[in-house]
C-alpha cells in the first residue's frame, strides 16, 4: 500500500461532461455510443477544413447494444442543427436504411442540391441487419456519393443477453458486398469511422462498423481530435471506372463493380493506412495469433493472464496481427505475417470469417509445396474437420458462444506446449465457482405500476403468444404466455397453427412501439387468413424497453382503432386504466369501439374470444416508467393520492401482489408473520394494488411525502469531524473493480464516478457497463479498470479471478455465478450492502424468504471471510439522506475509505459533481459511507427502516409468547376470551409429550391467529389505534386527508366477475370506525349483526376445530413429530378476507384432514362447536 494522494494544492485535470462534444483537441471522458455522435461531428470538421459543404443524416431503429443511440443524439440535437446533421429515426431498420439510401442518390441531380455530399450514418441492431439485406444490398450496389459515403452501424448481440437470438451480422454484410471494420476499443470507434468514411468515398461502398457491447458500451478516455487521423487514398490499385452511384445505372453491371473494382478499391485503403497491423513479430516466433475487435482484446488479456508481457511475446515465441478490417480480409499482410510461422490461431466469436479467409490465403502456398503454418481456430486443423462436424477432441474454439480470455488462454498454451515454444502453464479455469450455486437470482421483472403488471393476464382456459418488448417477461410470470416470435410477426404463428388445432382461439400480446414498426402486417396477415385471435396492442405510449423513447412517428389510440378498423379487424375494445379521459371524444375513435376500465378486463377479454374472427383489445396505460420521468418534469399528471398499508389489519396474503403483480409491495416482517408495505419510494402510483380484496389500505390524499428532516447533533454529518485519508493502494499495472447492484438503481453511475475521477486525475480509466433487461430490476455489472495508460488495460472486462475489488450494492448480485467467477480468495477485497430489496420471486411466492446465510456463505468462499465487508448501506441512506437509493453512494464511501479504491478524495468529490445529479445529497452519502469506517461507534444500530428477512424459527421464549398474545386478547375482546386462550396452552404443556422443538410456541401462534380474527369491529379499531395515525404521519407531511379502501357486504357493487369491488371511503369511515369499535361487546352474541355471515360462523368454528385437532393428535407427537408440527402450523396458511380468505380455508381443510389422517390413521373428528359452525358438518364428512 502507498499513498498516492497528490500535494496540497495539486491540480486536477480540467474537465466536463460536455467536453466529449465540445472540446476541439485532446482527451475527453466518453463511451462508444456518444463516440459515434462525436464521429458526425468530426466528420463534418474535417469536411469543413477540406472546403467542403456536406450535411450529415442518421437513421436507424434502437437496440442493444445501440438501444440509447438515438437518446444520445437527441440530446445534442442543437449541435447537430449547427452542422447540418439531420437525424430522422426510421420507422423500422429497412425503410431508415432506404432513407440513408437517398442520401445518396441526392448527387445525381446535383443542380437541386443544397450540400456537396450527404454522409450518412445506419444503425441498427443484429435482427435490424436481417431485416434491411435487400435495402443494403440495393443501396451499396448502387454505390455512394463521391463527397458523401454512408456507414453501417451493426450492433450485435452475441451472446443474447438482450436478444431472442445470439446474433453475428458478418455474414449478411458479406453478402451485401460491404466491408466490416471491427473497433476494439472507444478511440477506434473515432478513428476507424472517420476511415469509414474515406474508404466510403474513395470505393462508392457502404462501410459496416461492427458493434458489440463490450466495446460500443464501454467509457474509455479517447483523444477526441477531428484531425488526428491521416486517411490516405488507395495506391495500388486504380481503376477508371465511375465506382459512386449514377443514374441511369445497369443492374446487371453493379455486381462486376463491386468485385472488380469497389472491393478491390477498399482493399487498398486498408493497405494505404494500415487498418490491419502486426503487432508483434520476431525471428524465433513459431505461434502466430490473428484477432479483431473484442476477440483481440481477449487475446491481450490472456497472454496476460498466462504471464506473457507485452514485450515478452517475440521472446516466448508469439506472433500477433491486429485486424481492424475483417472483411474484405487484406492477403499481403496475412502472408507477410505466415512467414516463418509453424501455425496461425485465428480467435474470434461465432461463426468463422477471419479463419476461412486465412486459409484461402495461404492455401496456394500449401498446395505449391512450399512451407505453410498450420491454421486453427474453430478446430484444431486436422483433415477429420469441417465447421460444423468438429470432433470433440478436436474442437479449439466455440463457435457457438462467448469466448473468455481464460478460454483463449487455455488454447494458446495448448497450442505453445504442441509447438515446443514454451511449457505454456496451464490456467486455474473456474474452480472457484465449482458447487457453489446461488439459490436465487435477479430476474428482470415488470417495473412497480407497468401497465403488463394487469394487461397480460388472459382468463383462465385461454393463452396467449409474447413477442418483443417488455411483455415478453410474462414468459416467465405464470400467465399462460408461452413462446415469442421476432418483432413484426406477434401473433402470426397462430395463422398455421389454427388449422391444425383443437384450440378455439388465441391472444397475441403486441406492443405499440413493435405495431408502428411492422406489427400492423401481422393483423393485416391475420385478417386475411381469418384466423379466430384477439390481437391485444398494448399502448404504453413509450418504447419501453429502449429506454422511454417515443413513438418514431404519430400514433394515438384513436387512430389506431381506426387503423385496426381498416384492415378489417371485426370487433375493437379500448381498455384503460382512467376511461373518463375518452368522456366527449368517443366520435374520435373507428366506429364500434367500445370502451372499457382495466377492472373488466378479464370479462372484454372472454368475451372477444369468443368471436371467432380477429378481434382487438387496445390497452392503454402509459408506461409506469415513463410516467416517473415525465412527472420529475412536470409533464404528466401527478395525483395527490398513495396509499399506506395498516400492518395491524394485513394478513400477509398477498392478494394485492395478485392484483397488481407490483414489486414496490414488499414484505414487512412483524412479531405476528410478515406483512406487506408499499415502498414509497418506488411507487409509480398505478394504484392496482389497492384492488387486492383487503381492507388495510389506507388512502392518503394531498400533502407529501416527508422530507427528511434537518439533521441535528451526531445525525448531522456537516459536524463530522473529517476522517484521516486512507493509504490507498498502488497501482503497479491495472487496478480491476467490479460494481454490482440492481438495475435502475444508480449502479452504472458509480461506475462512471470512479471512471470520471481517474480521467480527472489524469489516470486511464475503462468503464464497460453490463446491464441487458437490468434497467427491469435485474442484475448489472459496471466493470471499472483502472491504469496509469491505455496500454495496460487490454479487455474493458474484468477476467475471471482478476477482481481487486467488489463494489456490491445487491447481495442477490454479488452472490451471481457471474459476480463470484471474477473474485479470488487470495486477493479480492469486497465491501458488500447486507441489506436486501426483494426478488421478483415474492411476487410469485408469498411466504419466499431470502436466503441471505447461503448468500453470504458464497460470497464468504469466494473472497475470504477476512476480505469481505459488509456495509447496512440501506438503511445509512434512509437515516442520513432520507432514501435510500443513496445507499450506492454510502457503498462507495465506505469503500474508499476502508482504503481500496485508488483514486483521491479531490477527483471522487470532483466527479460527483460532474455528475450534477442530486450532488449535495451524494456527498453527503458519501461522507456517510466514510465515517462509518473510519468512527462505527458513531453509528448505534437502530430499529431498520429497511426489509428485514426473518427466517421462521418458532424458537420464541414460550412464556413470553403467550404473555404478548394473552394481552392482545384482552385488548381484542376481554379478560375471559383471553383466559380460553390460556388455558387451552396450559392443557397442551401438561401433555407432558416429546414434542418437537416449536410445537407449543406453533400453538400458541395459530390459536391467537384464529382467535382474533378480524371482523368488522376489530378492523374498525386497528383502524381507529394511534399507532396506524403515527405511521402515516411519519411517511406524510402537509395538509392531508385519510380514506380507506373497502368492500362493506352493505355498500359494497359486485363487479363484472360477481366479486365485491372496493372503492375509497373518506375521512367520515374514520369518525364511523371510532363509533363501531366499542361494539366489540356484540361479537358471538345473538345479536351482532355481522356474526351471522357465513365468514364470521366459519371463523369461529376454526376455533373449535383446530382445538379438537390438536387435542386428538397430541397422542401422536412422539410418533409423527414433524406432521404434527405441520399440523400445528395450518392455520398460517388461512390468510386475507372474503373469497380470498374462504378459498384458503378450503386448503388448509383438505391439508388438514390429508395430515391428520396420516398421522391418527382415522377421519377428523365430528365438530363440537355450539352451532355457529354447525352449518360446515358437511365440511367434515
């Protein structure tokens, strides 16, 4: 360790966040997708140096890893206007290629134009690329404009991780005819497209960047100068044919241009400015490897790994050729390069391209007998392969997945060992991770108030088909939604599939955005076939998936239903959230509409399917996401309404996570079982679960959420006293951190903090974000690595067991095969936040519990017990900063000054601000953090403001217990009620049996569950406590009015699916609850009135029941230990109120009786209850 702190007074460098647009020359701090903008930018410089007037035009379709581009170049839309940069997004990826197209047609009439060339920019993802071939193929034949050129920006996803498909674009680019240029790192993306542009110009191609997200996703540092780039002209080859676009052109005479002399051209720009390079080459090489893009990063990484400096290589027998254009593969430098070489290791992902063109090559130097190298890659070479029937033990590298520096480096010390250059020490691989399987991991999921949450729910007996977007997750939400197809064709898998099945009918989810792309083909494809299905369009108004973008063109839902009208779409229903907003505007919409609130979904939706003909269901709601965004900018209404669960009349059921499938309900562990609460923070207001049949759901209109308040004495981190600066650690070659958290949650921005403080510093920094459907509350990944320069940072991504740190804001994450692959118990240090935010798997299971021991135990493995820390950085944020998604920055903090990151407090704190987001807030986190290293004893562990997991034990002291649930009896209804309780637990300890550990404090709980059920009046007085006005004050601040959300059996309207429907009651239920409660008295008398209901009989004779139960398998206990500790614990699963609770009860009977019989070998006893609950006799037949 060393301190590396500069002097008092030292400088950092200037910088800002702009500079990646703005600053003219020199090093600015910027990722691959805002590189991309830069290029226009320089392009159009350069352009104006040379005397020329162009313009520039992009258009594509977003995805990943390109799915923020079109953010981007929104967000600099004046600078774009000050150049003469339009950029029009296409309505899909063929049509926006078809537009670039023209761009270059515009030079065949030059007299109308304005400009002297159009330099034209397509992006697209991997199926994009598919999807516009005949565009691209027309478009490059056609040929580019001598002061224009067009670039093909193919973003590819090659190992699906936000795809439906793992994807390589190479080979429809090769057979588009259109060179692929393959950048490997954020400065090449700069350099690589300004020679796109040159070898555009000079050839009349159409130029194809590949982009990966482990380059185009990157944040590197990277010298932004216009001007440092040289682009020569091609010098060996010369051609006088006219290679740019004409008209009038001969189809039949493009194809010979383009072999003959546009390729060729391309060919030798490539050798004119040395796109491919030998990197290193010496007399004794024997092992010659040739890599591009991210497979050459992964090759410097693992000659690394395997000990191989850089100017090591010559001398342990390695060669190295950097490619930067795949394709066309340029011959002289490939046999320059084979020269004295015994064999070639071709590395690269996917399918081969490089490997086949090597081999033809060098194949006519083989066959004329002289010396050749061997070359390998996918296989080892032999005469026995072919690309797709390699034998295992000839197989080298996959073509069919990710390739990892670890792999790589495996191969190349096979291949060292083979050659006799070097015994090549063989690597550790993935021991580390070996048996340690996580047992519950981040699973994107519908974000709190998404409109899918309710709109992908079909009736039972139906299904329906996903297609891309969001909706595609309820794949995974038990919603009777199997299989997808590609964007455009939802729904039409259903036209071959109907002839041939017995299913009457179909549901196609579809959504908006996908419907304006191409979607509307496959309703027109429906229609035409007549396949009976109900097209449900889902508008959420934004392309939600993306990142919020907005429709690429205008599209409401009247328009739409007429649209649908058109193509002969029978019947439409629009279903919303708020139908008041169509009151006076109906005559706007196609005829026949009808219109429908989203509580009568399920009864529109059985309806449709019974038309046999195509039908559409248009569910509007805008995306809950996109509401957030737009309300922080005062665009979309924000009503005055949220709601606070009251704990004391929760049951813990989860009936509102069935109706609302929402991840801000989340559990609240009590000394009576877990309940639910409503993260206040998280809540985008969609309100559904509010319709979960329960009557704890307090309404709170008007006031605010309260602020923190003002900290005072030791609460007030500004009287800190500041902390002594940590040695931090040396940085003797490349410093590797690796940031983990959940999705959505501000992890990527730490990332960019220490990426941004090492540029500051005058460090280089790489920052690669790993995020895929993250921004759903997923995992994501920030790898941060860290160096004195460029040069000692060869992969952005951190390799397995090369973690000097783990930055972990989600212990679910840190605890993933991912997370762990990168640690090393030898040295990796992790400071890890131990408090943990629900999974999705709460949703789907009630009573899930985190397994947090097991998680801590893999982390405890994998780094060492002594290397790990954990941080409470949760609940540090609530108590300090008053929320906690400040809980990142606390993490960072702490981690600094536990003395891990090598950065100085200056350039962090400097960066912070750089960040302008909530900059006083963070620093104060951050200071949190620090001081909770530096002074713990400052920080007195309080009540947790944050999600606790308690395990169920039944390991309470049983005198206590029964003492704490005797007085609540008292207080329930009165000394005698509670003296049946207490006695009834005495009779169970005289028994006198070996019962299993729990089995009376089990008792003692279920008996006091069913004793005070919550009827009418003791809902009215949990309602009525001081404890429940107490806890909403503490979450609200202003003038505000309560409400309650009921169903009253006398007030209550029965809804389309004849159960009851709540509505909000106002402050007037308060007054009558503080009137009924007293009523108690009444409760199993003759003469209450609420008792004679079949629900209040019942809940009574469970009383009796479970005693008789109970009294008749004490016998038992040394017998069937665990059955009967079962058995004593059923009435926890009798939960919530209504049909809710009346259809738990009929599970718990049929599970009750099923264990009693197991263990007496007889039927349950006959009741002996005193006729409330004579009316179930039947139940117990």
């Amino acid at each position: 360790m060393s301190e590396i702190t500069p002097p008092p007074g030292a400088l950092l460098r200037s910088a800002r966040l702009d500079d990646r647009y703005l600053l003219e020359r020199g090093l600015a701090y910027i990722s691959g997708t805002q590189a991309l903008v830069r290029l226009l930018l320089n392009q159009k410089a350069r352009d104006r140096a040379a005397g020329l007037n162009t313009g520039g035009f992009v258009s594509g379709y977003r995805g990943s890893p390109l799915a923020g581009l079109d953010q981007v170049l929104w967000g600099v839309q004046d600078l774009l206007d000050k150049n003469q940069i339009e950029f029009i997004p296409g309505v899909n990826e063929d049509l926006a290629a078809t537009a670039c197209w023209g761009t270059q047609q515009l030079m065949q009439h030059p007299e109308e134009a304005t400009v002297d060339g159009v330099f034209a920019m397509w992006y697209g993802k991997g199926p994009g690329v598919d999807r516009s071939a005949d565009a691209l193929k027309h478009a490059n034949a056609g040929g580019t404009s001598k002061h224009g050129g067009a670039l093909v920006l193919a973003a590819d996803d090659h190992t699906a991780k936000s795809s439906s498909f793992a994807h390589q674009s190479e080979q429809l680019l090769v057979a588009s005819f259109i060179p692929i240029l393959y950048p490997s790192n954020v400065q090449e993306y700069l350099d690589y497209g300004i020679h796109g542009y040159a070898m555009s110009r000079a050839s009349g191609l159409w130029v194809s960047l590949k982009c990966v997200s482990d380059v185009v996703e990157t944040t590197s540092i990277a010298d932004v100068d216009p001007f440092r780039v040289e682009c020569r002209p091609p010098e060996d080859f010369k051609t006088v044919e006219n290679v740019h676009i004409r008209w009038p052109d001969v189809w039949a005479e493009q194809e010979p241009r383009l072999v003959r002399a546009k390729l060729p051209l391309a060919l030798s720009y490539c050798r004119a400015n040395g796109l491919n390079q030998i990197v290193s080459k010496g007399t004794g090489s024997k092992l010659g490897i040739i890599a591009a893009g991210k497979a050459y990063n992964d090759v410097r990484e693992a000659l690394s790994l395997l000990g191989i400096a850089d100017d090591e290589l010559s001398a342990q027998g390695v060669a190295l050729l950097k490619l930067g254009m795949v394709w066309p593969l340029e011959p002289n430098i490939v046999r320059d390069f084979a020269q004295g070489l015994d064999e070639i290791l071709v590395v690269e992902e996917k399918r081969a391209l490089i490997e086949q063109q090597v081999k033809d090559i060098l194949y006519p130097l083989a066959s004329s007998g002289a010396k050749a190298p061997r070359v390998v890659g996918k296989s080892a070479g032999t005469p026995v392969c072919s690309e797709f029937g390699i034998p295992d033990d000839q197989r080298l590298l996959r073509g069919d997945a990710e390739l990892t520096p670890i792999e790589i480096a495996d191969v190349i010390a096979a291949r060292l060992r083979e050659l006799g250059a070097t015994q090549g020490s063989a690597l550790e691989s993935m021991w580390r991770v070996a048996g340690l399987r996580t047992p519950v991991m981040r699973r994107p999921y519908f974000c709190s108030g998404c409109p899918h949450n309710t709109s992908t729910n079909v009736p039972e007996g139906s299904r329906s088909t996903a297609g891309i977007g969001c909706h595609y997750m309820a794949n995974w939400m038990n919603r009777r939604t199997e299989s997808y197809t590609h964007m455009g064709g939802e729904g039409v898998p259903w036209v071959g599939q109907s002839r041939f099945s017995k299913r009457p009918h179909m549901f196609a989810n579809m959504g908006d955005g996908t419907y304006f792309h191409s979607g509307s083909l496959a309703i027109r494809q429906a229609v035409s076939a007549k396949a009976p299905m109900t097209f449900k369009i889902l508008f959420n108004d934004a392309v939600a998936l993306t990142g919020g973008q907005s429709h690429d063109g205008p599209l409401t839902v009247p328009r739409l239903t007429h649209q649908l009208r058109a193509e002969g779409v029978s019947r439409i229903a629009v279903v919303s959230d708020d139908i008041s907003k169509y009151e006076g505007f109906q005559a706007e919409f196609a005829p026949g509409t009808t219109f429908h609130h989203r509580s009568d979904l399920d009864m529109v939706q059985r309806q449709l399917r019974e038309i046999l003909d195509v039908t559409a269901l248009v569910y509007d709601q805008t995306c809950a996401a996109e509401k957030r965004r737009r309300r922080k900018r005062n665009k979309f209404p924000d009503p005055a309404l949220r709601f606070v669960i009251n704990p004391e009349v929760c049951e813990g059921c989860g009936d509102c996570s069935t109706k609302s499938n929402c991840v801000s309900i989340e559990p609240l562990e009590t000394p009576l079982g877990r309940k639910r609460k409503i993260n206040q923070s998280s809540c985008n207001k969609d309100f559904s679960c509010a319709d979960g049949f329960c009557p704890s759901f307090i309404a709170v209109q008007g006031g605010t959420l309260r602020k923190r308040a003002s900290a005072t004495g030791e609460d007030d981190p500004s009287t800190w006293q500041e902390p002594p600066h940590p040695q931090l650690p040396e940085m003797l070659k490349d410093y590797s951190i690796l940031v983990n958290g959940v999705g959505g949650t501000g992890v990527l921005t730490i990332g960019n903090i220490l990426g941004m403080a090492a540029h500051l510093q005058g460090q280089h920094s790489s920052v690669l974000d790993m995020a895929g459907l993250a921004q759903k509350g997923g995992a994501v990944w920030s790898h941060v690595r860290l160096a004195h320069s460029h040069a000692q940072v060869h992969s952005p991504r951190i390799s397995d067991g090369s973690a000097d740190l783990l930055i972990g804001c989600d212990l679910v994450v840190s605890a993933h095969p991912d997370t762990v692959a990168k640690l090393n118990p030898q040295s990796s240090v992790a400071i890890v936040s131990e408090n943990v935010t629900p999974t999705s798997d709460f949703q789907q299971d009630r009573d899930f519990n985190m397994p947090e021991d097991k998680l801590w135990e893999i982390l405890e493995q994998s780094c060492g017990t002594s290397n790990l820390q954990r941080i409470p950085a949760q609940d540090l944020a609530v108590r300090f900063c008053g929320d906690s998604v400040y809980a990142n920055m606390v993490v960072l903090g702490a981690t600094w000054q536990a003395g891990h990151v090598p950065l100085t407090l200056e350039a962090l704190r400097k960066a912070i601000q750089l960040n302008g987001q909530a900059v006083e807030t963070n620093l104060r986190a951050f200071a949190v953090g620090r001081q909770f290293i530096a002074a713990p004893e400052r920080f007195v562990r309080r009540q947790s403001s944050v999600i606790q997991w308690l395990p169920r034990a039944d390991r309470e002291n049983l005198a206590d217990l029964i003492v704490h649930r005797r007085t609540r009896l008292v207080t329930y209804q009165n000394e005698a009620y509670a003296a049946q309780f207490e006695e009834f637990l005495k009779f169970v300890q005289r028994a006198r049996l070996q019962a299993p550990q729990g089995f009376e404090q089990a008792v003692a709980k279920n008996l006091y569950k069913l004793m005070a059920y919550k009827d009418e009046y003791e809902v009215a007085r949990l309602h009525s406590s001081s404890e429940i006005k107490e806890l909403v004050a503490s979450q609200f601040e202003g003038d505000y009015q309560v409400g309650y959300s009921l169903a009253p059996p006398l007030f209550a309207r029965r809804g389309s699916d004849g159960l009851p429907r709540k509505r909000v009651y106002g402050d007037w239920m308060g007054r009558a609850f503080r009137l009924l409660a007293p009523l108690k008295v009444l409760r199993g008398t003759p003469f209450d009135p609420f008792g004679h209901t079949d629900e209040r009989r019942t809940e009574r004779a469970l009383i009796n029941e479970y005693k008789d139960v109970i009294r008749a398998t004490l016998p038992y206990l040394d017998k069937h230990p665990q059955k009967c500790l079962e058995l004593a614990r059923i009435p926890e699963q009798i939960r919530g109120f209504g049909h809710v609770k009346a259809s738990s009860v009929d599970q718990a009977r049929k599970r009750q009786e099923a264990l009693f019989r197991e263990i007496t070998g007889k039927g349950l006893p006959p009741p002996t209850s005193d006729g409330y609950g004579q009316f179930l006799e039947g139940a117990w037949s």
